[in-house]
C-alpha cells in the first residue's frame, strides 16, 4: 500500500469521513455505507454519506452540501472511504461527477471489490489528470463495511455471532432463566450489532423458549433488519412474537402447506432447504447463499446453544462478539454444543481483535483468522 505517502491532514479528514458513513451504516444496506468530505484550504467545504439503497451516494451528496453553501469545489481534494463507483446502477456513476467538479486530488481509502468497480473509477480519476492516493485509514474502513467485502468476495455474508455468557461460559440456567446475566450496558451495545445487520437469525429453540422480538430497541434506527428462524421440524407456534406482521424468513426441512399459508398471510417466508446428508435438518451453507442471493452483508446470530454449535462446526460464522459478566454461573446450558475432540489441533480457533469494558462486562471480539487475512490482503491491493 502507498500509505507512507499521505499526511497528517489526510488521515485527520479520512477519519472524518469515516465518521460520516458510520452514522450512516444502519440504512445502506445492501450499498456500502460510504462517507465524503471534500476540503479546500485547509476546509470542510461539503460533507455527505450514502443515502438508502437508490438514493445519492455520498460523493454526490457531499458536492450538493458544497452547491448549498456556495463552495466552489474547483481545485478540491475528496476524502472518500471507498473508490467512487463507475458504472450505472440505480445511480449514474459518481465518479463522473467528481471529474466534472475538477478537483486536483482524491484521497481513497480503499479499492471497491465489486466486479462492476474494482479499480475503473480509480483510472477514470487518473486518466483526467486527477492525482489519487489509495489506502488511508484503511483497516477501519474495512471494517465498517466487512459485510458488503465478504458478500463480494466470497458470495456469502459476514455472520457475527453475539453472545451473552457468565465468566465460565454459560448463557442459561437449566430452567432457561437467563435475563439478566450481563449488564444494560451490554444489552445496548447489543442492540447497534443488530442494527447494522441485513437480518438476525436465531434457531426454533430460542424461540419456543424465549419467545424473543428480536428487533432493534435499543439505539435510534430508520429500518428494522429482517428476521429469521431455523426451524428443521417447522415446530414454530404461530403466536410467537417474531411473527408480528413485519417480514420474516423460517428455514426448514419439513413443511406443512396448510400452516405455510397461514403464515404467509401474516409475511413470513417458509424456504425448504433440507440437508441431504443430515435427515430432518436445514443446511446452513445453503441458507447463508440464500442470504447471499438476497444481498445480505451482515448476518448477525443470536441463538442458543445447538445453532450455535451447528453454525461453528460447519464454519459458517467469521466473529464472535462476547459479553462477559463477572459471574459464575456453574452447571448450566454452555455458549455452544460442539462435538469433543481429543486432539487440540482440531479445535475451533479465532483471533482476538479487541476487547473493552462494557459497563460491568467485558466485550471481546474475535475473527476468523483465514477469512480476517484474507479479505485484508485483497482488499490492501494498490493501482
């Protein structure tokens, strides 16, 4: 990467940029959250951030913030999170009308992995005289928008794993009493993962159990993630308070037409996707290309132990976001049921990426090392 080349300045309105499309990353979907900042003479001339999917992108919103305010943007730099798009979609390309705005310079974070993108807008930039540098702030921009990178990468979504645990790992008590074993803190902190995310899954257990919503409640959000269910026996009670009208996805391995109806007059989608090799089971990778096929970025997991363990086994989870309460819970139900080993070179290994006090708790994040360094490495490339 050319990072060595860039200034102070540069890193300082990058992460303002960066700011920007966080604010923005609840409502993007499946878009990349992106955020602009275009600055002459040392000053913020016009700011903005990627609407809702079909609306402006943040390079055009930033360039009519600048037209509010009588800026003219001649001999600018943009600070950009992402490479402009040049292609047509639901919006002509944005990076056509950078060019026509005849700034000198384009400060990017990162090349765009999309197919349709993936380097044209960055020799659009140059072939019109235009200097770009690529690759500041990059680690945080990657992470910003992991979901849509993976999506783009791999065909599959970023699924993060949420859980709740006492300090020797326990989620529940035998008599499934778990509210509540961490903090409100964590609780809240909980919810802006769920907001981020395209849909939150959780298996039939959790729902015949506790009987969730589901739902953001927490942190202010303009749309709600969609919600769904693996429910291998379509066992689900049709009074459960998931199926509120709003949409919602049951995976399953059996169906009953008469109940499906029922159920798709209240919005739920019933998708049969039975495990060949596991009778009366859904198969999990064919539910994450199902979500893929959807535009999903993020899945975010809350569950109980047997998906959990299920969605481990089968590596079809990238983070884990661990709430840790200092306190002991004993003989209950674990984070996840997974098979014993007896060697520990097969265990299930993850990174530690950070941790931080939540509160009374800890929060720890973890991921998939291959996936983590891979996606980095692709995404570090320069042209």
């Amino acid at each position: 990467m050319n990072s060595m080349n860039f200034f102070k300045e540069d890193e300082f309105w990058m992460r303002e940029a960066l700011k920007l499309a966080d604010k923005a990353s609840y409502n993007t979907a499946p878009n990349p959250s992106v955020g602009c900042i275009i600055v002459k003479d040392g000053k913020c001339i016009g700011m903005g951030a990627t609407r809702a999917a079909g609306g402006f992108h943040a390079e055009v919103c930033a360039l009519i913030d600048s037209k509010k305010n009588n800026h003219n943007v001649v001999g600018s730099t943009f600070y950009i999170t992402l490479e402009p798009c040049s292609h047509y979609g639901k919006t002509p390309p944005c990076v056509d009308q950078i060019i026509k705005s005849s700034p000198i310079r384009v400060v990017l974070s990162m090349i765009d992995p999309n197919p349709l993108v993936s380097g044209n807008g960055i020799k659009k930039l140059r072939s019109s005289g235009i200097d770009v540098l690529i690759g500041v702030c990059h680690k945080e921009a990657l992470l910003l928008n992991i979901g849509f990178f993976h999506r783009m990468i791999y065909s599959t979504p970023w699924v993060r794993l949420k859980t709740a645990s006492s300090i020797d790992g326990r989620t529940a008590l035998y008599n499934h009493k778990s509210k509540w074993i961490t903090c409100d803190e964590s609780r809240k902190d909980g919810h802006h993962w769920r907001a981020r995310s395209s849909v939150i899954l959780t298996g039939i257990g959790t729902i015949l159990h506790d009987n969730p919503l589901l739902n953001v409640r927490y942190v202010d959000t303009p749309r709600q993630p969609y919600r769904a269910v693996i429910d291998d026996n379509f066992v689900i009670r049709e009074d459960a308070n998931i199926i509120d009208g709003s949409k919602v996805f049951i995976f399953t391995s059996i169906v009953d037409k008469e109940k499906e109806k029922r159920l798709s007059d209240r919005n739920v989608e019933v998708i049969l996707l039975p495990n060949e090799k596991v009778p009366n089971h859904v198969d999990l990778s064919l539910v994450m290309r199902f979500f893929a096929e959807k535009c999903f970025n993020e899945v975010h997991v809350e569950s109980g132990a047997g998906l959990n363990g299920k969605l481990l086994s089968e590596r079809c989870i990238e983070e884990l976001i661990m709430y840790v309460a200092p306190i002991f819970l004993g003989d209950a139900f674990p984070i996840a049921k997974l098979k014993n080993i007896s060697n520990l070179e097969d265990a299930l290994r993850f990174s530690i990426f950070d941790s931080i006090n939540i509160g009374s708790d800890l929060r720890i994040r973890l991921y998939e090392n291959s996936k983590w360094d891979f996606l980095f490495r692709t995404t570090s490339k320069v042209i």
